[in-house]
C-alpha cells in the first residue's frame, strides 16, 4: 500500500516536471531559423514622374492635426539586397501604409513580399505600427506561402534615409522562427 503511495505520488511529481518544462519550452525565444536583410525603396508619386513612382497617395489627408492623419499610400516598391535604389530587386513589396495620429508622424503598415526568381519562390505576409520617431520598429510576420509556407517572424525596420516626401528607404532584418 505503501509502495503504491510512493509510486504514484513519483508519477504525479514527473507530470507536473514535464507540464512545467513544457510550458518553459514555448516561451523560450528560439533561434531564427532563416534571417534575410533587404531594403525597402518607396519613391511617391509627385504627379509627373509616372516612369520613376513605385507609390501613390491614394487619399488627401485629413484637417485632422498636422501629421497626415488619414493619408493612404499604396505601393508596389521594389526590395534589394543592398541599401542601392539601382540593384536589381529581390522581391517586390506590395501594400499600403496610412498615416494614424494626430500629433505625431506615424504610420501602419499592411503588405506582402513577393519572391519571384528561380532561387526563391512565394510570399511573406508582413504589418504592423510604424512608430517613426522610435529608431527601430517590430512588424509581425504573419504567415507566408510557396518557399515560406507558413512562416512566422518578426521584421525589425530602421529608415535608412528619406530624401523629404519623395523618397525613403527602410533596412528590414526579417527573422522567422517559424519555417517549413
Ligand atoms: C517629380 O519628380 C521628377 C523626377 O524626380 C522631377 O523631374 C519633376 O520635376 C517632379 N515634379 C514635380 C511636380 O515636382
Ligand atoms: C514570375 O516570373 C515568371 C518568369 O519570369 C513570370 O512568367 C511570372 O509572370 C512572374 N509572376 C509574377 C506574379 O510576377
Ligand atoms: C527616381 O527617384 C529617385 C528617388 O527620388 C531619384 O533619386 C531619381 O533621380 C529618380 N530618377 C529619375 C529618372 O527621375
């Protein structure tokens, strides 16, 4: 009887060691299992240099402060492996970002990278806030398809450089640490 006390108390303290390890193990942050570095290029559209744009406002701001509250820019910018406009572009970004508060500049963003060359095929789903004045901001990767079905990440982002409205560029650190 005893005996019977003993092993079963041992087997309810081994369940509860388990169930405690594993709830340990899915809080534990892993190693990213695939990193890409690529840079962001936005040129907005000023009115004449259709050739040139990769993006356009889509709505006027509103009255509402002095930050272009309500300001809807939808792009299909070209990614690079390098910070040069010129380089020939990995992925596209396709999307939108608005802008969201009244007393400062920031935005959020919504928009899929699409790989489409014979060493990566497929998708990854990216959005999040752009806190413009922190000097890195955190996208969630949201989900992804083709070479990164089902993938999960985060996406640092950090201006590179603007150039006034017309031009900027964020450097993305894209790390999944879900991959398939
Ligand atoms: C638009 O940009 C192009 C090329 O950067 C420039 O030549 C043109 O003058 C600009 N147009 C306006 C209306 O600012
Ligand atoms: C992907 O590339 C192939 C080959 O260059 C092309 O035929 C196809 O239209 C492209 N697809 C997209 C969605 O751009
Ligand atoms: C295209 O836009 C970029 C960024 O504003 C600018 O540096 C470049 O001179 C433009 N190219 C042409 C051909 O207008």
């Amino acid at each position: 009887m005893r005996d019977l006390a003993v092993k079963s108390s041992f087997i309810i303290f081994l369940l509860f060691t388990l169930s405690a390890c594993s709830a340990e193990a899915s809080f534990k942050p892993n190693e990213p299992c695939k990193q890409l570095v690529l840079y962001y290029h936005d040129i907005l559209f000023n009115g004449t240099d259709v050739a040139n744009a990769t993006s356009a406002a889509a709505t006027e701001p509103t009255k509402l402060g002095n930050f272009k509250f309500g300001k809807l820019v939808v792009f299909d910018d070209p990614m690079t492996k390098d910070n040069h406009l010129l380089s020939p572009p990995v992925a596209r970004a396709q999307g939108f970002y608005f802008y969201d508060m009244k007393s400062t500049y920031t935005a959020w963003f919504a928009f899929t990278l699409i790989f489409n060359s014979t060493k990566q095929k497929g998708t990854l789903n990216i959005m999040g806030a752009d806190l413009m004045t922190e000097e890195t901001r955190d996208f969630s990767v949201t989900g992804g398809t083709g070479d990164f079905f089902m993938a999960r990440g985060i996406a640092t982002i950090r201006t590179d450089t603007f150039q006034g409205a017309s031009y900027f560029r964020l450097k993305m650190d894209i790390k999944l640490y879900e991959c398939y």
